[in-house]
C-alpha cells in the first residue's frame, strides 16, 4: 500500500531495466576529461551508474559503452537526475534511434540470458 503520491523509481520508469554490470567512461558536456564508471543497471530511457567523476544534478553527461560484439563504442547523451548512495542516475537525451534501438536490443537479449530485472 503506497501513502500519498510516493512512488519508488520503478513505478516512475517507462522502460524495463536489467542490471547489467558494464564498464563505461564518463564526460562532462564539453569537456576532454573522462571519468571511468561502471553501469550498475540499463533501460531505454537511462542508466544508473557508478563513477568517481563529481556530477551534480542537471549536469550533461556522455558516456562511451564498450559493448561486447560491437566494433565501436555506442555515445549517448543524458542528464542526472540524481546522485546518491545508489549511484548516478542518468535519463538519455539526443539518443539517435538506431541506439536507441540498439539499447532495446540488447537489453531483451540481456533478459534472455538471464539478467535480473532492475
């Protein structure tokens, strides 16, 4: 039984998420400096992820995923919307659809393998 409006962060998300342990290196907007991190979970609509990097809430993020059986790094852009003991939480935005896509993918293939939902 839920009291008020309080929802956790499943109940708000519009994608599945599977947790996925993945390395990645985080940027700042506009800036050279990377951070390396490590995805803790996965959905189309965002990650939540472990870094070193010191992000704050709103910042812009990019993020260079090194996925197995792929040739080149996926890119994709997000916002924070949180950083707390859990780890950063990161929305995509200028997502382009074929990563889009290509996120959707492998996250079905991830849970047919196996990967916990998140």
């Amino acid at each position: 039984m839920t009291h008020g409006h309080e929802e956790t962060g499943s109940e708000r998300r519009q994608h599945d998420r599977v947790a996925k342990a993945l390395p990645v290196h985080v940027h700042r907007e506009r800036s050279p400096e990377s951070f390396p991190g490590e995805i803790v979970n996965i959905g189309a609509g965002g990650v939540l992820l472990r870094t070193s990097m010191p992000i704050g809430t709103n910042d812009l993020v990019s993020i260079d995923l090194d996925v197995d059986g792929e040739n080149d790094p996926i890119y994709v852009y997000g916002t924070v919307v949180r950083n707390d003991a859990r780890g950063v939480g990161v929305s995509f935005v200028r997502i382009s659809e074929v990563t889009a896509d290509l996120i959707s993918y492998l996250i079905r293939k991830w849970q047919r393998d196996g990967a916990p939902a998140a």
